[in-house]
C-alpha cells in the first residue's frame, strides 16, 4: 500500500503498529522526501531509487516549536497542537552526520546512537496565525492570509515545511474589485492595493479601506522574480484571531446499500461543498467532494439498473472529475478554477437526483 | 452496510483533526494489477512502443514519470480522445472511461504511482483494444503511389494521395482498411471513393491513429464503381521523438469486397454555418454511423432528428471535438429515420471564430 504527501490517516496507523517500539518503515525519495511508498520502486518526480525511512506523528504548536506524542494544547500558549508527520530516526549526541533508521552504535564513536525526529515536507498545513492556509501553485511556497484587524489584510509565506519565509523576498498586491469581460476573456482591476512587507519582514501586509465583513478578498503574489502573480481568493467571515483553529471533521464514510439514499447522500455532500464554496473555505472542500465521489462510485454498480442508465454513468464519471478537481483546486485557493469545477460538480449532481426522484 | 476502504484509513486518523496536509491521497491501486489493464484497453492503441503516441504507458518504468500528465490529461477529458457523450447515443469500440476508471488512474496518479507485483499485470495483449478488421485477407492492396516525405524542419503535414483501383465493373465494399506506413507519425486519414470523371464528396471512411479497419454492418456495403479511384488525406504528425528527423511514408488501403448482394451506404452531409445547420431527409433511412468533421474547436456538437411527429431524437453529442481527431462513430444499434426528419445540427463555442468555420456531419445511411 503507498500514499504520496503522507496522508495522516496512514501515519497514524504506521505510528499504531510499531514495531518493537518503532514505526515501521516506508520508502522515501531521498530527494522529495514528501514523496513515499510501502514498497520498492523509483521516485514519481525524479525517478532515483526510494530509501528506507520511519515515519510517525507528533501533535505540534502551529505557532511554537514544541510538540507532544498526542492531542492537548501547547504549554506556552494553550492553542490546541495539530498533528504532524515526523521522520524517526537514530543519531549520535556526537556526530551529527550519523543518522541511522535501526537503533545501534555510532560507526565512529561507538556511542549509543538516540531515537530523533524531524519534519518532513507538506505535512503541516494548518494556519498559524488564524488565518486561511493555501499551497501556491509551485507546490513549493504555501501562504497564509489573515485579516487581524479592520481594514488591516496580511500574508505570511512559508516554505514547503511550513516555515516562515522573508515577506521582503515577495510583491502582491490585493483585489477588491474586479470586471471579467466575457469576449476578450480578460479581468480587469478596478480597485487594489499593494501588498508591502512589514519592516521585519514578517509578513505582506495591505490596508483594506472599508473593508466590511464579511470579506472577500483576492491576493496576487509573485514568487519568483519575473514570474507570474499567482491568485488566491480568500473570504473572511469574521476578524482573525491567533488561537482560532480550524476545525475539520473527516469522520467514517458510510455507504447506504439503496440506490436512492446514496443518491442522496450524494446531494447532501453536494450542499456541504456548495456551503464551503459559497463561505470561501476552500481547503475543507476536499472532504465532502471525495466522499461525494466515493459514494459515486458505489453507485456505479447499480447503474444498469437505473431508469437511464447512459445518463446516470455519464453523471458519476462527471462527478468523479469534479470531484478530484475541485480537491486539485481547493488546495491552490483559486475561486475561478473552483467554480468551474464546481458547475460540473452540480451538473452532475443534477442529473443524480433526477435519475433517482429526489430534489436538491 | 458497506464501508468504504478510504474511509476506514480516514477512521485511522484521530477525530476530530484539523486540517490534514495533502489531505488522505494514499491509493490502495497498483500499476500491474489495477492500472495497466485500463490502459491496456483504452489507451494502448496508441500508447505502445513505435506508437503514434510519444510515450508507451504499457511498462511501469515509462509510464509513471507521466503520472501528473496523465491525470490532468484524463481530468480534462482530453485523453482518451472519445468525444462522444454517452447521454446522446451509444457506439461501438468507445474508448471512453468509465468512473471507476477515471478514479483508478487519478487516484493512482495522486496515490504515489506504485508499482505492485508484476505477477498481478494481465496475460500481454489481452486488453488491448479491439483493432477490428476481417478476418479474411483483402481482395486488393493499393499502395499509396509516391513515398510520402515529411522533411526533417517540419513537424505535421497533410498529405493528398489518389489510388487507381482500376476496376472494370461496380462493386461493393464491406470493409476498407487504412494501413499506416510509419504508426508513430500518422495521425488520421481519410478516405474518398471519386467515381471517373467526378470530384470528391463526402469521405466513405475515416481511420485515427489506433482504430482498426472499417468494418460495415452485415448485408451494407460502400459502392465502388468501375473506373472510380480512392482519394485519401493523411494528416501527419511526428512526436518529439522524431523532431528534427525526416519522415518516409508509403501508407496502404485494403480493400474488401461483398461476397454477396449488399444494400449500398450513402453519405448525407448536414453543414452548420454559425452554429447550426438544419438537413431534410427525403426518404426513409437507416442511420449506421456519423463522422463529424470538426474544422476547429468546439465545446460542443450536437445533432438531433426531429421526427415528423415532432418528436426530437438525439444522434450523437461531442463534447470539446477536437479536429486533430475526425472520427467515425458507429452506432451500437441502427436507428431508423423517417422521410421527412429534419436532421438538427448545433454547435456551441465560447469562441465566435470556431463557430463561422465550415463544420459538417456525415451521416452514413442506407435506405430503408
């Protein structure tokens, strides 16, 4: 079995079934250490060889580097910890360039090696200053827009490990107000702001006269020098706050055996990613669209004997896209590309609920 | 009550959690036994080695590294290169994916692309998909009459050929096959029967890259009268395997006689200018297959016949019809039109250019 970005589900059973007091063992890139396998192959990305390594999860302060070996909240500050996964392995107190996956010897010293742990990319996406958490499209940059105050909007941007990056490195600018003309195709700015990096460099921060709540609020950043600048829409409901938390459920997928009621159950996951569309929480969509895709596909097994048939196969594979679309794009924080996704999302959603009676 | 597998390694995690990095993309599928058969069947065609294609998906190792490609490829909808929604008719030899399918792949994709056993990969060829043609050898081979070269600065070409068939008296063809000299640089061809003295029409037959021969129903039949020869368009194209190479070609057409009495196919043409195109039928018919000829890209093709009674019977429906790929669409089962159908073509396109071009629907019918 093999999960690429390390999926905390699988992490946690790893970390479950020790063995002798370690984490079993996986395979990683040496390279994109995000990229891992339970068996032998070769890198998706560069193609070396996978190495050995031992993952676990550790419950970290998204804001202090103290963590736990499960949930509470942080000593310092008393924010709930997050879970995070973490390499396990061995080294010398001594030679830091020992780093061995079995518990043993230092080759050099002969010392008793240390269990030891670090991060590992992508694994923590959760905001750290209460704010709305997005990956840019690089894969590499992620960034977090919080609006603290009144008429105050900020972005604080990180690194693939979630580590703050310099703001003086970045330009932005924020939309307010935009017109998209459906003949050229073209948007146009009709009201921004720059996005100029605070003097310790901590964060692109932007004043947002009248910026009621809620708000929403589109950020244009540029990575890299000449590069594009990257969009990513962001609605705030109410003011940021450092201890908010975003609360996110994934419970157990359960599968009704009538057509007709995962049908429906399909149209309420349908409503749910709607609801999260409509409330700009982008990132949380993921969930109710692959359980709105899962029960999709138990569905298909009772396609032949639906009222019509090619209309109800067309909708679930129409859904399935959508669903992994709206995933894709949900992670990248872009309203217009999630829209679209979601249109196709509805449309098939549509065509369900007529197949089986039922209204939305 | 049925558990999904996802959603028992969702259980895994405690709850309730904040957000998750990445979100749960692990894949319980593997290349060998879940992903090569898919591809096997509806991808294979093209995607083998010395392919049309630029890249075999049918080895572990040359297909993984493809992994994001591919599913952004099949999220799109632009491979496999099917067109046809399924909500507008039902045909023959569909490349479409099926949900589990698309899930298969893009899970896969996401998932950390994995291997697996090599022992679960199905017997070699089993799934490849149907390259239809008779079972019998043709009754006559024509080479194309001059090596077509496509110069090594250039990178697609459309080629014109006329064949001489040199027949002294009319006869029916049951089955007409394009055979491609070099399968990794042609992409599709189309075929003309040109009676002596005439010009061109309609095309009787359409071949892409993959697609076997075509094969028409049992007792129908494409009349090929004496004196008439074969015109046939090559649309060239080379992958970034072969820039910068010269390319010879000397493709060939088989051709298949009815052994028997055979009612003989016409071609109705229906013409859509800005968007839509309205064709009377004059007799009672019997539809077998569509080609719709696509001059530029469209969202969507569809054509309907509004039966005498007023009833409206969708024929087929193309989503995003991509011109690079003109193909033929045979009907599952034949549908019967009465005289005094309009036949409805209309097209749809965020792009008022596509829209103006010269698009066409050939309907391959017999009369009833």
């Amino acid at each position: 079995m093999v999960t690429t970005w390390l999926p905390l589900g699988w992490i946690v059973a790893a970390a479950l079934s020790q063995v002798d007091g370690r984490p079993e063992l996986i395979w990683t890139c040496p390279v994109h250490r995000e990229e891992t396998s339970t068996v032998a192959g070769l890198c998706a990305r560069c193609g070396r060889p996978l190495v050995r390594a031992r993952v676990t999860v550790i419950w970290s302060c998204p804001l202090h580097a103290l963590s736990e070996p499960g949930p509470g909240k942080c000593r310092v500050c008393g924010r709930d910890l997050h879970p995070v996964s973490h390499e396990v392995f061995f080294v010398c107190p001594m030679h830091s360039e020992v780093r061995e996956l079995e518990p043993g010897f230092c080759r050099l010293c002969r010392m008793a090696l240390v269990s030891s742990t670090g991060p590992r990319p992508h694994q923590d996406h959760n905001p750290k200053h209460g704010g709305i958490f997005f990956m840019a499209p690089d894969a590499w940059h992620h960034l977090e827009g919080t609006y603290p105050e009144d008429g105050v909007f900020r972005v604080h941007l990180y690194d693939d490990f979630s580590q703050p990056l310099s703001a003086k490195a970045f330009k932005g600018r924020v939309v307010l107000n935009e017109s998209f003309d459906p003949v050229t195709r073209e948007t146009r700015e009709l009201l921004a702001y720059p996005l100029l990096p605070s003097r310790d460099g901590s964060y692109l921060e932007a004043r947002v006269p009248n910026g009621s709540l809620p708000l929403e609020i589109a950020a244009k950043i540029q990575f890299e020098k000449d590069g594009p600048f990257e969009r990513f829409d962001f609605v705030f409901a109410h003011l940021s706050t450092s201890s908010e938390t975003v609360p996110q459920t994934v419970g157990d997928l359960v599968v009704p055996e009538e057509p007709e009621a995962v049908a429906a159950a399909i149209i309420e996951r349908g409503g749910r990613v709607k609801s999260l569309l409509a409330r700009g929480a982008f990132n949380e969509i993921y969930v109710p669209a692959l359980e709105a895709k899962d029960l999709a596909l138990a569905l298909e097994a009772h396609v032949s004997s639906a009222p019509n048939p090619a209309s109800l196969a067309w909708a679930l594979k129409e859904l399935v896209r959508a669903a992994w679309l709206l995933d894709d794009y949900g992670d990248l924080g872009n309203k217009e590309q999630l829209l679209l996704a979601y249109d196709r999302f509805e449309e098939a959603s549509e065509r369900i609920a007529s197949t089986y009676g039922l209204t939305r | 009550m049925k558990r999904s597998v996802i959603a028992a390694a969702l259980a895994l995690a405690a709850a309730p959690v904040t957000l998750e990095a990445h979100k749960p993309t692990k894949t319980r599928f593997t290349y060998h036994r879940d992903v090569l058969p898919i591809f096997e069947s509806r991808c294979g065609s093209c995607h083998h080695e010395g392919g049309v294609a630029p890249m075999s998906l049918l080895g572990y190792k040359q297909t993984f590294p493809w992994a994001v490609s591919i599913k952004n490829q099949v999220l799109s909808l632009s491979m496999p290169p099917w067109f046809a929604d399924e909500r507008y008719g039902v045909f023959r030899h569909s490349s479409a994916l099926t949900a589990t399918e698309v899930n298969t792949i893009v899970d896969w994709c996401l998932g950390g692309t994995p291997e697996g056993n090599p022992g679960d990969a199905p017997a070699r060829g089993a799934g490849v998909a149907s390259r239809e043609r008779p079972e019998d050898a043709p009754d006559m081979v024509l080479e194309l009459p001059e090596t077509f070269v496509l110069e090594a600065d250039r990178g697609e070409a459309r080629h014109e050929a006329r064949l001489e068939v040199g027949l002294r008296r009319d006869r029916l063809l049951r089955s007409i096959e394009f055979r491609p000299g070099r399968p990794n640089a042609v992409r599709s061809a189309l075929l003309f029967v040109v009676p002596k003295g005439s010009k061109p029409g309609a095309p009787a037959a359409s071949w892409v890259a993959g697609e076997g021969a075509e094969v028409w129903p049992e007792g129908r039949g494409v009349r090929l009268p004496a004196g008439a020869s074969l015109l046939v368009r090559i649309h060239y194209k080379k992958t970034w395997l072969d820039e910068g190479k010269e390319i010879r070609d000397r493709s060939a057409v088989a051709l298949y006689f009815s052994k028997g009495k055979a009612k003989p196919i016409e071609s109705l043409v229906v013409e859509a200018r800005g968007g839509v195109g309205v064709y009377p039928l004059p007799r009672d018919v019997e539809l077998l297959s569509l080609l719709p000829k696509v001059e530029a890209p469209l969202d969507l093709l569809l054509a309907e016949a509004v039966l005498p009674d007023g009833t409206t019977l969708p024929l087929i429906g193309l989503r995003g019809p991509d011109p690079a790929w003109p193909r033929t669409y045979r009907l599952e089962e034949p549908i019967l039109l009465p005289k005094g159908s309009r036949l409805r073509l209309t097209l749809t396109s965020t792009d008022e250019a596509s829209l103006s071009a010269a698009h066409t629907l050939v309907l391959n019918v017999v009369r009833d």
